[in-house]
C-alpha cells in the first residue's frame, strides 16, 4: 500500500514537472517519457513503450494521452488517473491564467519575442521526438521504409493518418515488419 | 470513427447565444473522438466553422497561445475556449469534455493490452504502426519547420539544431536542456526583433 502511494507520487510529480516543459505539445515531451519510463525508472521496455506510442497515436483524441497509458502501464487505473491528471493539471492552470492577461499585452513586444524564441524550440523538440521513436520503431528496413513512406505522405498529402496505419498494421501482420 | 456524429442545426443562431455548459462538454467531446491524428483541424472547423463560436482570427489568437504555452496543445485551447464562454466551470466542463472520452477508450485499450499484448499477431500489427506513427511525427516535424528556414536565415534554425542534438541525440533531461535553450533563443528573438 505504501508503495503504491510511493508509485504515484513518483508519476504525479515528474508528469507535472515534465507538463511545464512541454512546449509545443505532449507530442515534444516524448523523448523524455522515454528517458523516464525506459531508462531512469525502468518501468518498461523500449518495445513496450514503442507499442504504447503506437497506440497513443491511433486512439482518438489529444496526444497527451500516451500519458495515461503509461499511468495504466506502471500502476494500473490509479496510475492512469493520476498521470493524466499530472500532466494537464499545472498547464491548465497556467493556461487559466495567462489567457486573462495575453489579450491586454496583444502588442508588447515582449510577447512577440518570447513567441519567436519558443517555435524553435518546439520543433526542436518534436524532432527529437521523431528520431527518438523512430529510433526504436526501427525494427527492420521494412519498419524505416514505412516511417519514411508516412513521414513522406503526411508532409506532401492531407490524406487521413487512419488509412496509412491500417496499411502498416497490415504490413505487420504479415510478418513483414 | 463517425465522420457526423451531430450534424449543426441549420437553424442555430450564429453566436447570439452563449453555448451552455452541455454544448461545451458536447463539443468537446466530438473534437476529440474526431479529431484523429489531428485534433487541431478538428477543433477549428467545430468551434469557426460549424458552430460559429469564434471567428477564425480569435480562433488563430487563441491557438498561437497555446501553442507557446507548455502542455498538451488542445487541452490548453479547451481550458482558455471554456473559460471565455462560461469561466472557470466551462474551462472544466471542456477540459473534461476533451480528456474523458479518450480516458474512458485508452483505459479499456490498456485492459486489453495488458491481456493480449504479448500475442504475436497483435505485436507484429504493433510494430508496422509504430514504424508509421513515428513517420507521422516526422512529416508533422517537417511541416512546422517549413517557415523556419523559409524565413532570413537567423540562429533560429541552430537553436531548433540545438533542441534536437541535446534531447534527441544526447539524451539530456529535457530541465537541464530547456534551462539553457529558451533563455538563449527568447533572447536572440529579443535582439533581432
């Protein structure tokens, strides 16, 4: 009982902290649920967080709930709750807040600068999100063959994501990834 | 998923009246079980298009915060949009709008998965779509980079490099790395202005 408290507490706190750097979305954080989850806790394999990526990304909804998989992953319902709860509770708050204040400031230059400052960031971060999980979806040539196939056709086309996972998982069906 | 769960009522007023509570979570809820791989598209056309909540220009303003804002994108818009329409209650009747249904489908996924995640034919599907889940992020990665190097070539795209290398390649906690990036680059962007 003690050390499930101790489980939770330990995902609450580095999901919230990890919320506040998030910038760009739950999507720039990946690298370091990774580092978290695989590396620093050992709460699950590489090949287990790769299948919860996967299927964060075809569940419907936001992103961020790759987080309450992980959760469910470390200390079941619980641990769902409190994760989810974790990483959108302090944004939240602080999304709250500044949205208050952000209108009257429409013109200080300081606005502007500290959005030009972040979008670099922000792709920085999902970059290394994408090298990150492509890093360890690279399974077989195949695999890297179909995260540049998608990358391709996600950037040249508006073609619905639905239809390029359904062909993956064909793929992977049949034994080819 | 349904492509028209609620199809607007043609007779619905523009904006003259204050969505209720009940419309909010409604709304929501539809942006996020829609809104695959994409629940940003999604929310534009509920919230300007359909409903007619907000002009495209307050919808744009809105997501420009959030964007910069840290934490999950579209959770933020839910909570700024629900807190505008009906306060603190609306920007929690959104967010949980947005967040419970999901909730509610990942956890029985994660049931599921705990059961059935080691079955080979499961794991082999598991595999092809990761490999396509991370192409996803890559081309979503190269689209956002896109005016970054259209634009007069300043530091900008070296401290994107910077990001990358250091939590990406290095593998440094995103804290340490984020401590020394956004000081850097909010100050070049304050210098070149």
């Amino acid at each position: 009982m003690k050390d499930e408290t101790g489980t939770l507490t330990t995902l609450a706190s580095y999901f919230a902290l990890m919320s506040l750097f998030a910038i760009g979305g739950a999507n720039s954080a990946v690298p370091e649920m990774q580092r978290v989850a695989v590396e620093v806790e050992r709460w699950m394999s590489d090949r287990q967080f790769t299948d919860i990526f996967a299927i964060a990304q075809v569940t419907p909804g936001p992103n961020v709930i790759i987080v309450t998989l992980i959760g469910y992953h470390v200390a079941g319902f619980l641990g769902a709750l409190v994760a989810t709860l974790a990483m959108c509770g302090p944004t939240c708050v602080f999304a709250f807040y500044i949205s208050q204040v952000w209108e009257r400031f429409k013109d200080a230059p300081w606005r502007a600068a500290i959005q030009a400052g972040l979008l670099p960031i922000s792709i920085g971060l999902i970059a290394a999100s994408a090298f990150v999980v492509t890093w360890v979806a690279a399974h077989s040539f195949v695999a890297v063959a179909i995260t540049l196939a998608t990358a391709v056709v996600a950037y040249t086309t508006r073609l619905n994501p639905l239809w390029i996972f359904a062909a993956a998982a064909l793929f992977g069906l049949a034994g080819l990834v | 998923m349904s492509e028209t769960v609620v199809t607007p009522s043609p007779s619905s007023p523009p904006a003259s009246s204050p969505p209720t509570l009940l419309d909010l979570f409604v709304a929501f809820a539809i942006i996020s079980l829609c809104g695959f791989g994409g629940v940003l598209a999604w929310s534009r056309r509920m919230l300007v298009e359909e409903r007619k909540w907000m002009t495209s220009e307050e919808f744009n303003d809105a997501y420009a915060l959030c964007q910069f804002l840290p934490g999950p994108n579209v959770v933020n818009l839910s909570v700024v949009f629900g807190r505008r329409i009906r306060g603190p209650v609306g920007a929690g009747v959104a967010l949980v709008g947005l967040i419970g249904p999901p909730f509610v489908i990942v956890s029985i996924i994660s049931l599921l998965y705990a059961r059935f995640g080691e079955i080979a034919a499961l794991q082999r599907m598991l595999f092809g779509v990761a490999a396509a889940a991370a192409g996803l992020v890559m081309g979503t990665c190269a689209k956002m980079a896109r005016p970054l190097f259209s634009d007069r070539l300043g530091l900008a795209p070296l401290v994107a490099l910077a990001t990358f290398a250091s939590i990406g390649v290095l593998r440094w906690p995103i804290y340490w790395a984020l401590a020394v990036l956004v000081p850097v680059s909010i100050a070049i962007a304050w210098v070149r202005r």
